[in-house]
C-alpha cells in the first residue's frame, strides 16, 4: 500500500511518500480501506518530534474515513463492505477511568496515528459506523476538532446565554467549538488574524469578531465588548503568545480552556490573578469515546456542518502541512486515497 511515513523528526520534507506492506488484522482487530484523512495541528507536533522521536518510521493521522476491507478473530461489531469513521481516542478499556467512560483519564490513553495511508488496522472499538448524507472526506474532518471541543465545553459546564472567545476561530477546532457553542445557546466571540475572513465566522455563528496581529492585546477590547465584565469562558488553542491575554479576558469565575500551545508552551504570569477572581484553568485533551458516535448524527441531519478548506491527495501530504503552517486555513484540510 502507499502510506506517508516519518522516520525522523523535521520539516515537511521528512514526510516520505513510501511503499508498505498491508497490515493484516490480529484479534479484534479490523482493517479499514480509507478513502479519507484529516490534517490535524497534532499531525504537525508529531512531525516535529514534540512528541518524542520515533524509534521506528511513524505513518501520521489520526482523524479518517473508509471501508471495513477485512476482519481479525473476534471481531463481532463489524462486516466488510460497512462504511466507518475511526475513532482516534485509544484506552485499555478496563481501568476505572475507562470504565466509568472518562478514557482521557486512562493511564495508558493515547490518540491513534495511522490515517496517512491506504490501509490502516483499528481495534474494533474503535470504530463508528458513518451516517448516511456525508461524504468520506465530511465524516474524517470531525473527529479530533469536534470530539475535543464538546468534551470541554461539558466539562466547562456551559450554559445557555454565557459567552464564550475563541482563539484561532478559522481552524478545525476553532470552527467547531463555535458550531458547538453556538449549538448551546452561548454568545460567541471569534478571534482570528485575517480580517477578510470575519463575515465567513458570522455565517458560522459568530456574534462577535476580533481581528488579532502578533503582539496585539486584544483584552482592552474584549472588556468593551461586556461592558468591563469579561467572557465566561476563553478557549486558548495557542499558548504563549496569547494566555496572559485569555487570563485578562476572562471574568470572575469563569473558565479558562487550555487546548494546544501553537505558539509555544511556556507561559509566565501571575498567579495571583487566578485564584484572587476564582478562575478555572481547565485542560483538555480530545474526550471520551461516547462523544463521535453522539455527534455524527448531527451532522448527517445537518444540524452541525463540516467545513472543509481544501483537499489534497495522499502523496500532496506536504502540501497539506505547509498550508496548515504558513498560509492559515478556514475549517479542515482532508488528504484523499
């Protein structure tokens, strides 16, 4: 089969087009033909080693669409020929987080690397079955995004008629926490760094947007937006560049969501102005494995929208990474098989 592998960390150019073997099934196991694969900012991180460095090549992806192409020894949920959505949230299944539904709390959780490529072997758990009314390259852009975002908005426990901001608005998480949110009956305000594309959030929902330049401190702002009260919940995707901001954007009592540090990592603060206005600083890495199979429906009934910025094919896997990093995006960026 053809397959993107990674055998070091680096740049785009250590995305290696490749030939390799078809992987067979073993118990409960099922192979997947996958006709789509979502590009997700993890893809990115796992490229440039902030994971760790690959003691053997690494085929990327974690977010994909198929065909159930071949079946291991006890496998009872599924038949070939059945159209699926991979379900990138990986558990022991058997520990009490799991068991009691909360994978993410698993010791041994992991998110699925895999989708860049023909073929891609899957526990049978791991496996939705695809609603009717979307296409492959629609059911692999909602997984990790959306998965992700309403795992935190339940935890965040919001509520109808609060606001919320959210950072990096144009991407794949940022596009479905304001799906999500607005869903909920929340006041959404958008960030993004493109101007242009501010009438494009407003036609996905958002009530309010801010236009953010490197440097920029857009908190002075969101206080004249709420009439000096704050947001009750900021959801920061970006890290360094922006916490100190999202702390001063938030009000008293309200939730800070800390889900990705695209800009870096280390952030330095006072943490006096957490705990003095009762701040949440909630973490949130993907969600429990119930969430896919409650959210496909959704979008099969249109009630929620996949939005898809581009498409590449399998072998364009570069292409797709330097969009995501140098040229923004609005929505998913999908490779095809």
């Amino acid at each position: 089969m053809k397959a993107i592998r990674i055998h070091e960390p680096g740049d785009i150019a250590v995305l290696r087009y490749e030939d390799v073997d078809v992987p067979e099934p073993g118990y409960g196991q099922v192979r997947v033909r996958l006709r789509a694969a979502g590009v997700n900012h993890r893809d990115v991180w796992v490229r440039r080693g902030n994971f760790g460095a690959f003691p053997e090549p690494i085929i990327p992806g974690s977010d994909g669409a198929g065909e159930v192409d071949a079946i291991g020894p006890g496998v009872t949920q599924w038949s070939v020929g059945q159209k699926v959505v991979i379900n990138p949230a990986v558990s022991c299944g058997v520990c009490v987080a799991c068991l009691r539904g909360d994978q993410p709390a698993c010791r041994s959780f992991r998110i699925f690397d895999g989708t860049y490529a023909e073929y891609a072997v899957v526990a049978q758990e791991n496996l939705v079955a695809m609603p009717g009314g979307l296409t492959f390259a629609e059911a692999a852009s909602i997984g990790i995004p959306y998965v992700t975002a309403e795992d935190f908005l339940v935890r965040a426990q919001a509520l109808p008629g609060q606001s919320i901001l959210v950072w990096g608005a144009t991407g794949g998480l940022g596009l479905a926490t304001l799906q999500l949110a607005k869903l909920r009956g929340l006041k959404v305000v958008a960030v993004t760094r493109s101007a242009n594309r501010s009438e494009k959030l407003r036609q996905y929902g958002a009530d309010e947007v801010l236009v953010y330049t490197t440097g920029d401190d857009i908190s002075d702002a969101v206080m004249s937006l709420t009439q000096g009260r704050g947001l009750d919940i900021v959801v920061d995707s970006l890290g360094r560049e922006t916490f100190v901001q999202s702390i001063s954007s938030v009000t008293r009592g309200g939730v800070i969501v800390t889900v990705g540090t695209t800009t870096g990592g280390q952030v330095s603060f006072d943490v006096g102005r957490i705990f003095r206005h009762r701040v949440t600083v909630l973490g949130a890495f993907m969600g429990s494995a119930a969430i896919l199979p409650r959210l496909l429906p959704l979008f099969s009934r249109g009630i929620l929208v996949p939005v898809i910025d581009n498409s590449f094919p399998l072998e364009q896997a570069d292409q797709a990474h330097d969009k995501m990093e140098n040229h923004g995006v609005f929505g998913k960026l999908i490779l095809t098989m």
